[in-house]
C-alpha cells in the first residue's frame, strides 16, 4: 500500500473505533490517524501471529478493515484506560 493509502486507511479507521468505542476521549484529527495507522499496524500483526495470513496488503479488502479496526480498538481500549487512570490520581 501507498502512504496516502495508510494515511486515508488509518483516518477512516480511526474515527470509526472512535464511534464504536464508548468514551470522552478528545483527540484531533491527527491523533486520530495515527491511531488507525498503529491500529492496524496492529492488527495486521495479531492477525499474522494467530494464522490468518496478511491481512493487511489491500486497501479494499474486508480482512484489511477487519484487522485494522480490531487493532484500533485494541488501543483506543488502552489510551481510555491509561486516561481514565491519570484523571483518578
């Protein structure tokens, strides 16, 4: 894939886990990109480590979504975390 292509991905990406994951997390549009990109960066790992090929090598292929979103969600379940532990402190 294309670096415009990982950009667009990782955008796309991340504004929907920011719509399927509940929470008050205030992160711009960059933050935002870049959590799709690591997302599925990340998901395109764990797919690979458990078996299910390399799902990340089209831009319009479902298991590319897939993984990317899952990978995302992953993180975006992490910095919630993370953040919610710093406001309670």
């Amino acid at each position: 894939m294309s670096i415009i292509a990982w950009i667009v991905l990782g955008l796309l990406v991340g504004l929907i886990a920011k719509a399927i994951m509940p929470g008050a997390e205030r992160i711009g549009i960059i933050v935002t990109t870049i959590l799709g990109v690591v997302g599925a960066m990340l998901g395109g790992f764990l797919a690979t480590a458990f078996g299910f090929g390399d799902p990340i090598d089209e831009v319009f292929d479902i298991s590319t979504w897939i993984a990317a979103i899952v990978g995302a969600l992953i993180i975006l379940f992490v910095w919630n975390a993370i953040s919610d532990r710093r406001r309670a402190a």
